[in-house]
C-alpha cells in the first residue's frame, strides 16, 4: 500500500462520527503519578494490567476508534498472550504511539518549554509500525503569564509540530497534532483566547510550510478555559463559544477531525463542553475527544490495582466513552450521567 492509501484508510477509521480517542499514553513519571492517586505501584504488570483491562472492554470500539500508547504498551500483551496493539485492532480501535520524548525547558526562555523527539523519528516509525502503531501524537506544551509563552516558544514548538507530521506522513503514519495551552494560572478566558489563537495561527503556518497533508492529520487542541486559580470560571456555553470562534479563525476545514484533549477538566465538565460546541450547528471539522483523564479517572479509582476490580473500570469507562461519544454528535444531556 502506498503511503497515500495507508493514510486515507487510517483517517478514514479515525474520523469516526460518534467515536473518539483514548490517550492512555502516560509516560512513566506521569503514570506512577496516576497510580499513586489510588495507592498503586506502577510497576510494569501493574501498568500492563490496567491497559490491558481498558483495552479488554467489551464494546468499547463502538465509542473508542484509536487509542494512544506508550511505547511500553505497544510490546506488551493480555492475559491470554495477544500483543495489545492486536487486542485493541480486534475491538476495532486503531493503535497509536507517543513519539515525543517529553519536554523541556526552552533554553534562554525562562518559563517556556519546548518538546523533544525529532532525532531518528523516522526510524522509530518503521519500528512502531511493525508492532501495529498507524498513527502517532506529539505534545506542545505552552505556559500562560503575562508574559508567556514568547514568541519564541510559539515559533520554535509549531516548527517541531510540523516537522514531527511532515516526517509521519512520509511514513504512511497519521499525525495527531497537540498543541495544549496549559490552564494553571489566574489568566482569564480571554486571555486564554488569544494565546490558543496564537498559537494555531502559528502552527498551521508551519504544517503549511513543511507541505503537511491537513486532510491527512488530526488536530488535537485545548479548549478555550479560564485559567484555573481564576474566581471567575466558565460554564460550557462560553467555553464553547469562545473555543469555536478561535478554532474558526485558525483552522482550515481540510481538517477532518478536531480530537480535545481535557487538560484537567473533570470528566463531567470535559463531556458537557464538547456536548456545548456540538450543539452550536455545524462546523467544518468533526468535534471529538481525545481524552485521557477524562476518560480514565473514574476507571482508576474503580481499579484500584485489584484484578477483580477489573470489570468495574472497564464499566466506568466505558460510561464516559459512551457519554462522550454522545457528546460527539451533540446528544449528551446531564441524565445519562445517571445511567449505569
Ligand atoms: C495521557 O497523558 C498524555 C501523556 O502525558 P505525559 O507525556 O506528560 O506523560 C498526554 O499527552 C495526553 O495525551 C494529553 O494531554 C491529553 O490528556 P488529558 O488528560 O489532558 O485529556
């Protein structure tokens, strides 16, 4: 197959109306963070359990059509012995990998971070792709204050984005483009608005100049939030607003798929923003989901590391990938958070 065609066929099956994506891409730090939440080890088997478990879920690819890993994850198998990559294809979720290597400060940019992973991509590609990876994902980090993130930051991340989608396509490998304006801080919304609008300008300049494929890319953004320590927070109605007037303003409708990503919002908070821009009429991109935390809390908290525990979080997720999945075409309403 030509890179053209495994890309059409990828985002074909990425751009699922009704489905969105699991980020279960934790890296290490981050998922010894999330285990220690709920008094567990993140040990290898534990982290190779509970990914198993998510990916297990009965049903779940009928809300879930990809699934984030982490490179761990890729080699690992299930209980009976199936790679997971494999497991999550059987259930009909295609399998994805991070493939920054994290983030770092930005060098005489105090405040500023900037995300690493360039070095041998493409080679690291053909090696994910043997063990079933089709798409991949790359995170921007971007801080507010007053005077962050400069210009530099907005400059130097959006060439690594483009880069990083330029050198996926080449290889047959659907990008996922995350640029996640942070929400600590006391900033306001709209403050939070111009930076997000920056920021994408920025980045969609870039995948232009690098001849990124928009048709053949998804984009994972932030929503347009209150920063967090604000007094003065948002319900899903401005959230929605405010984020589709900037995504309107920066992003070409050649985008399939728009996949946020929840940043720390809760899990019933996330769904009812993405239920609000759902309903705000029609867009030229699909509206979607890209969740971790707001997909996999209420399944850690359910887990708590105890494999008969493990039909429970996979009831809890499969909830919120229900709900959000109703929220992806707009027919969530607050009672079905009542349903089991
Ligand atoms: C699942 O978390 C991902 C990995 O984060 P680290 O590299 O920091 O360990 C993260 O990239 C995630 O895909 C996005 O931030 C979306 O997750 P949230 O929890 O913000 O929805």
């Amino acid at each position: 197959m030509s890179a053209t065609s495994e890309l059409q066929a990828t985002i074909e099956a990425l751009a699922r109306q009704g489905a969105g994506i699991l980020a279960a891409d934790e890296s290490g730090p981050t998922i010894a963070k999330r285990f220690k939440a709920i008094g567990v080890e993140s040990t290898e088997e534990n982290r190779r359990a509970y990914r198993s478990a998510m990916l297990s879920t009965p049903g779940l690819g009928q809300y879930i059509c990809g699934v984030i890993l982490y490179e761990e994850t890729l080699g690992q198998r299930a209980d009976d012995g199936e790679p997971l990559p494999q497991l999550a294809a059987r259930q009909g979720i295609v399998p994805g990998i991070k493939v920054d290597t994290g983030k770092i400060p930005l060098a005489l940019a105090p405040g500023d971070e900037i995300t690493q992973g360039l070095d041998g991509l493409a080679q690291r590609l053909d090696g994910y792709k043997q063990l079933g990876a089709r798409f991949a994902k790359w995170r921007a980090v971007y801080n507010i204050a007053p005077t962050l993130p400069g210009r530099a930051a907005v400059e130097a991340n959006a060439e690594s984005l483009a880069r990083y989608a330029a050198i996926c396509q080449a290889q047959g490998v659907v990008p996922i483009v995350e640029p996640e304006v942070l929400l600590d801080g006391d900033h306001t919304i709209a403050r939070c608005a111009e930076v997000t609008q920056a920021v994408l300008h920025e980045v969609f300049h870039a995948l232009h100049r690098h001849g990124v494929v928009l048709e053949h890319m998804l984009l994972k953004p932030s929503m347009v939030v209150p920063g967090k320590a604000n007094a003065l927070q948002a319900g899903p109605e401005e959230v929605a607003a405010q984020t589709l007037r900037v995504l309107r303003r920066t992003v070409p409708a050649a985008v399939p798929s728009i996949n946020f990503l929840s940043g720390g919002q809760s899990p019933e908070e996330a769904t009812a923003n993405l239920q609000a821009m759902n309903q705000m009429g029609p867009q030229p991109w699909l509206l979607s989901f890209s969740y971790g935390r707001a997909l996999q809390d209420p399944a850690q908290k359910a887990w708590q590391g105890k494999s008969d525990h493990a039909r429970d979080c996979q009831n809890a997720l499969l909830k919120r990938a229900r709900l959000n999945g109703a929220a992806s075409v707009g027919k969530y309403s607050e009672a079905m958070e009542r349903g089991d």
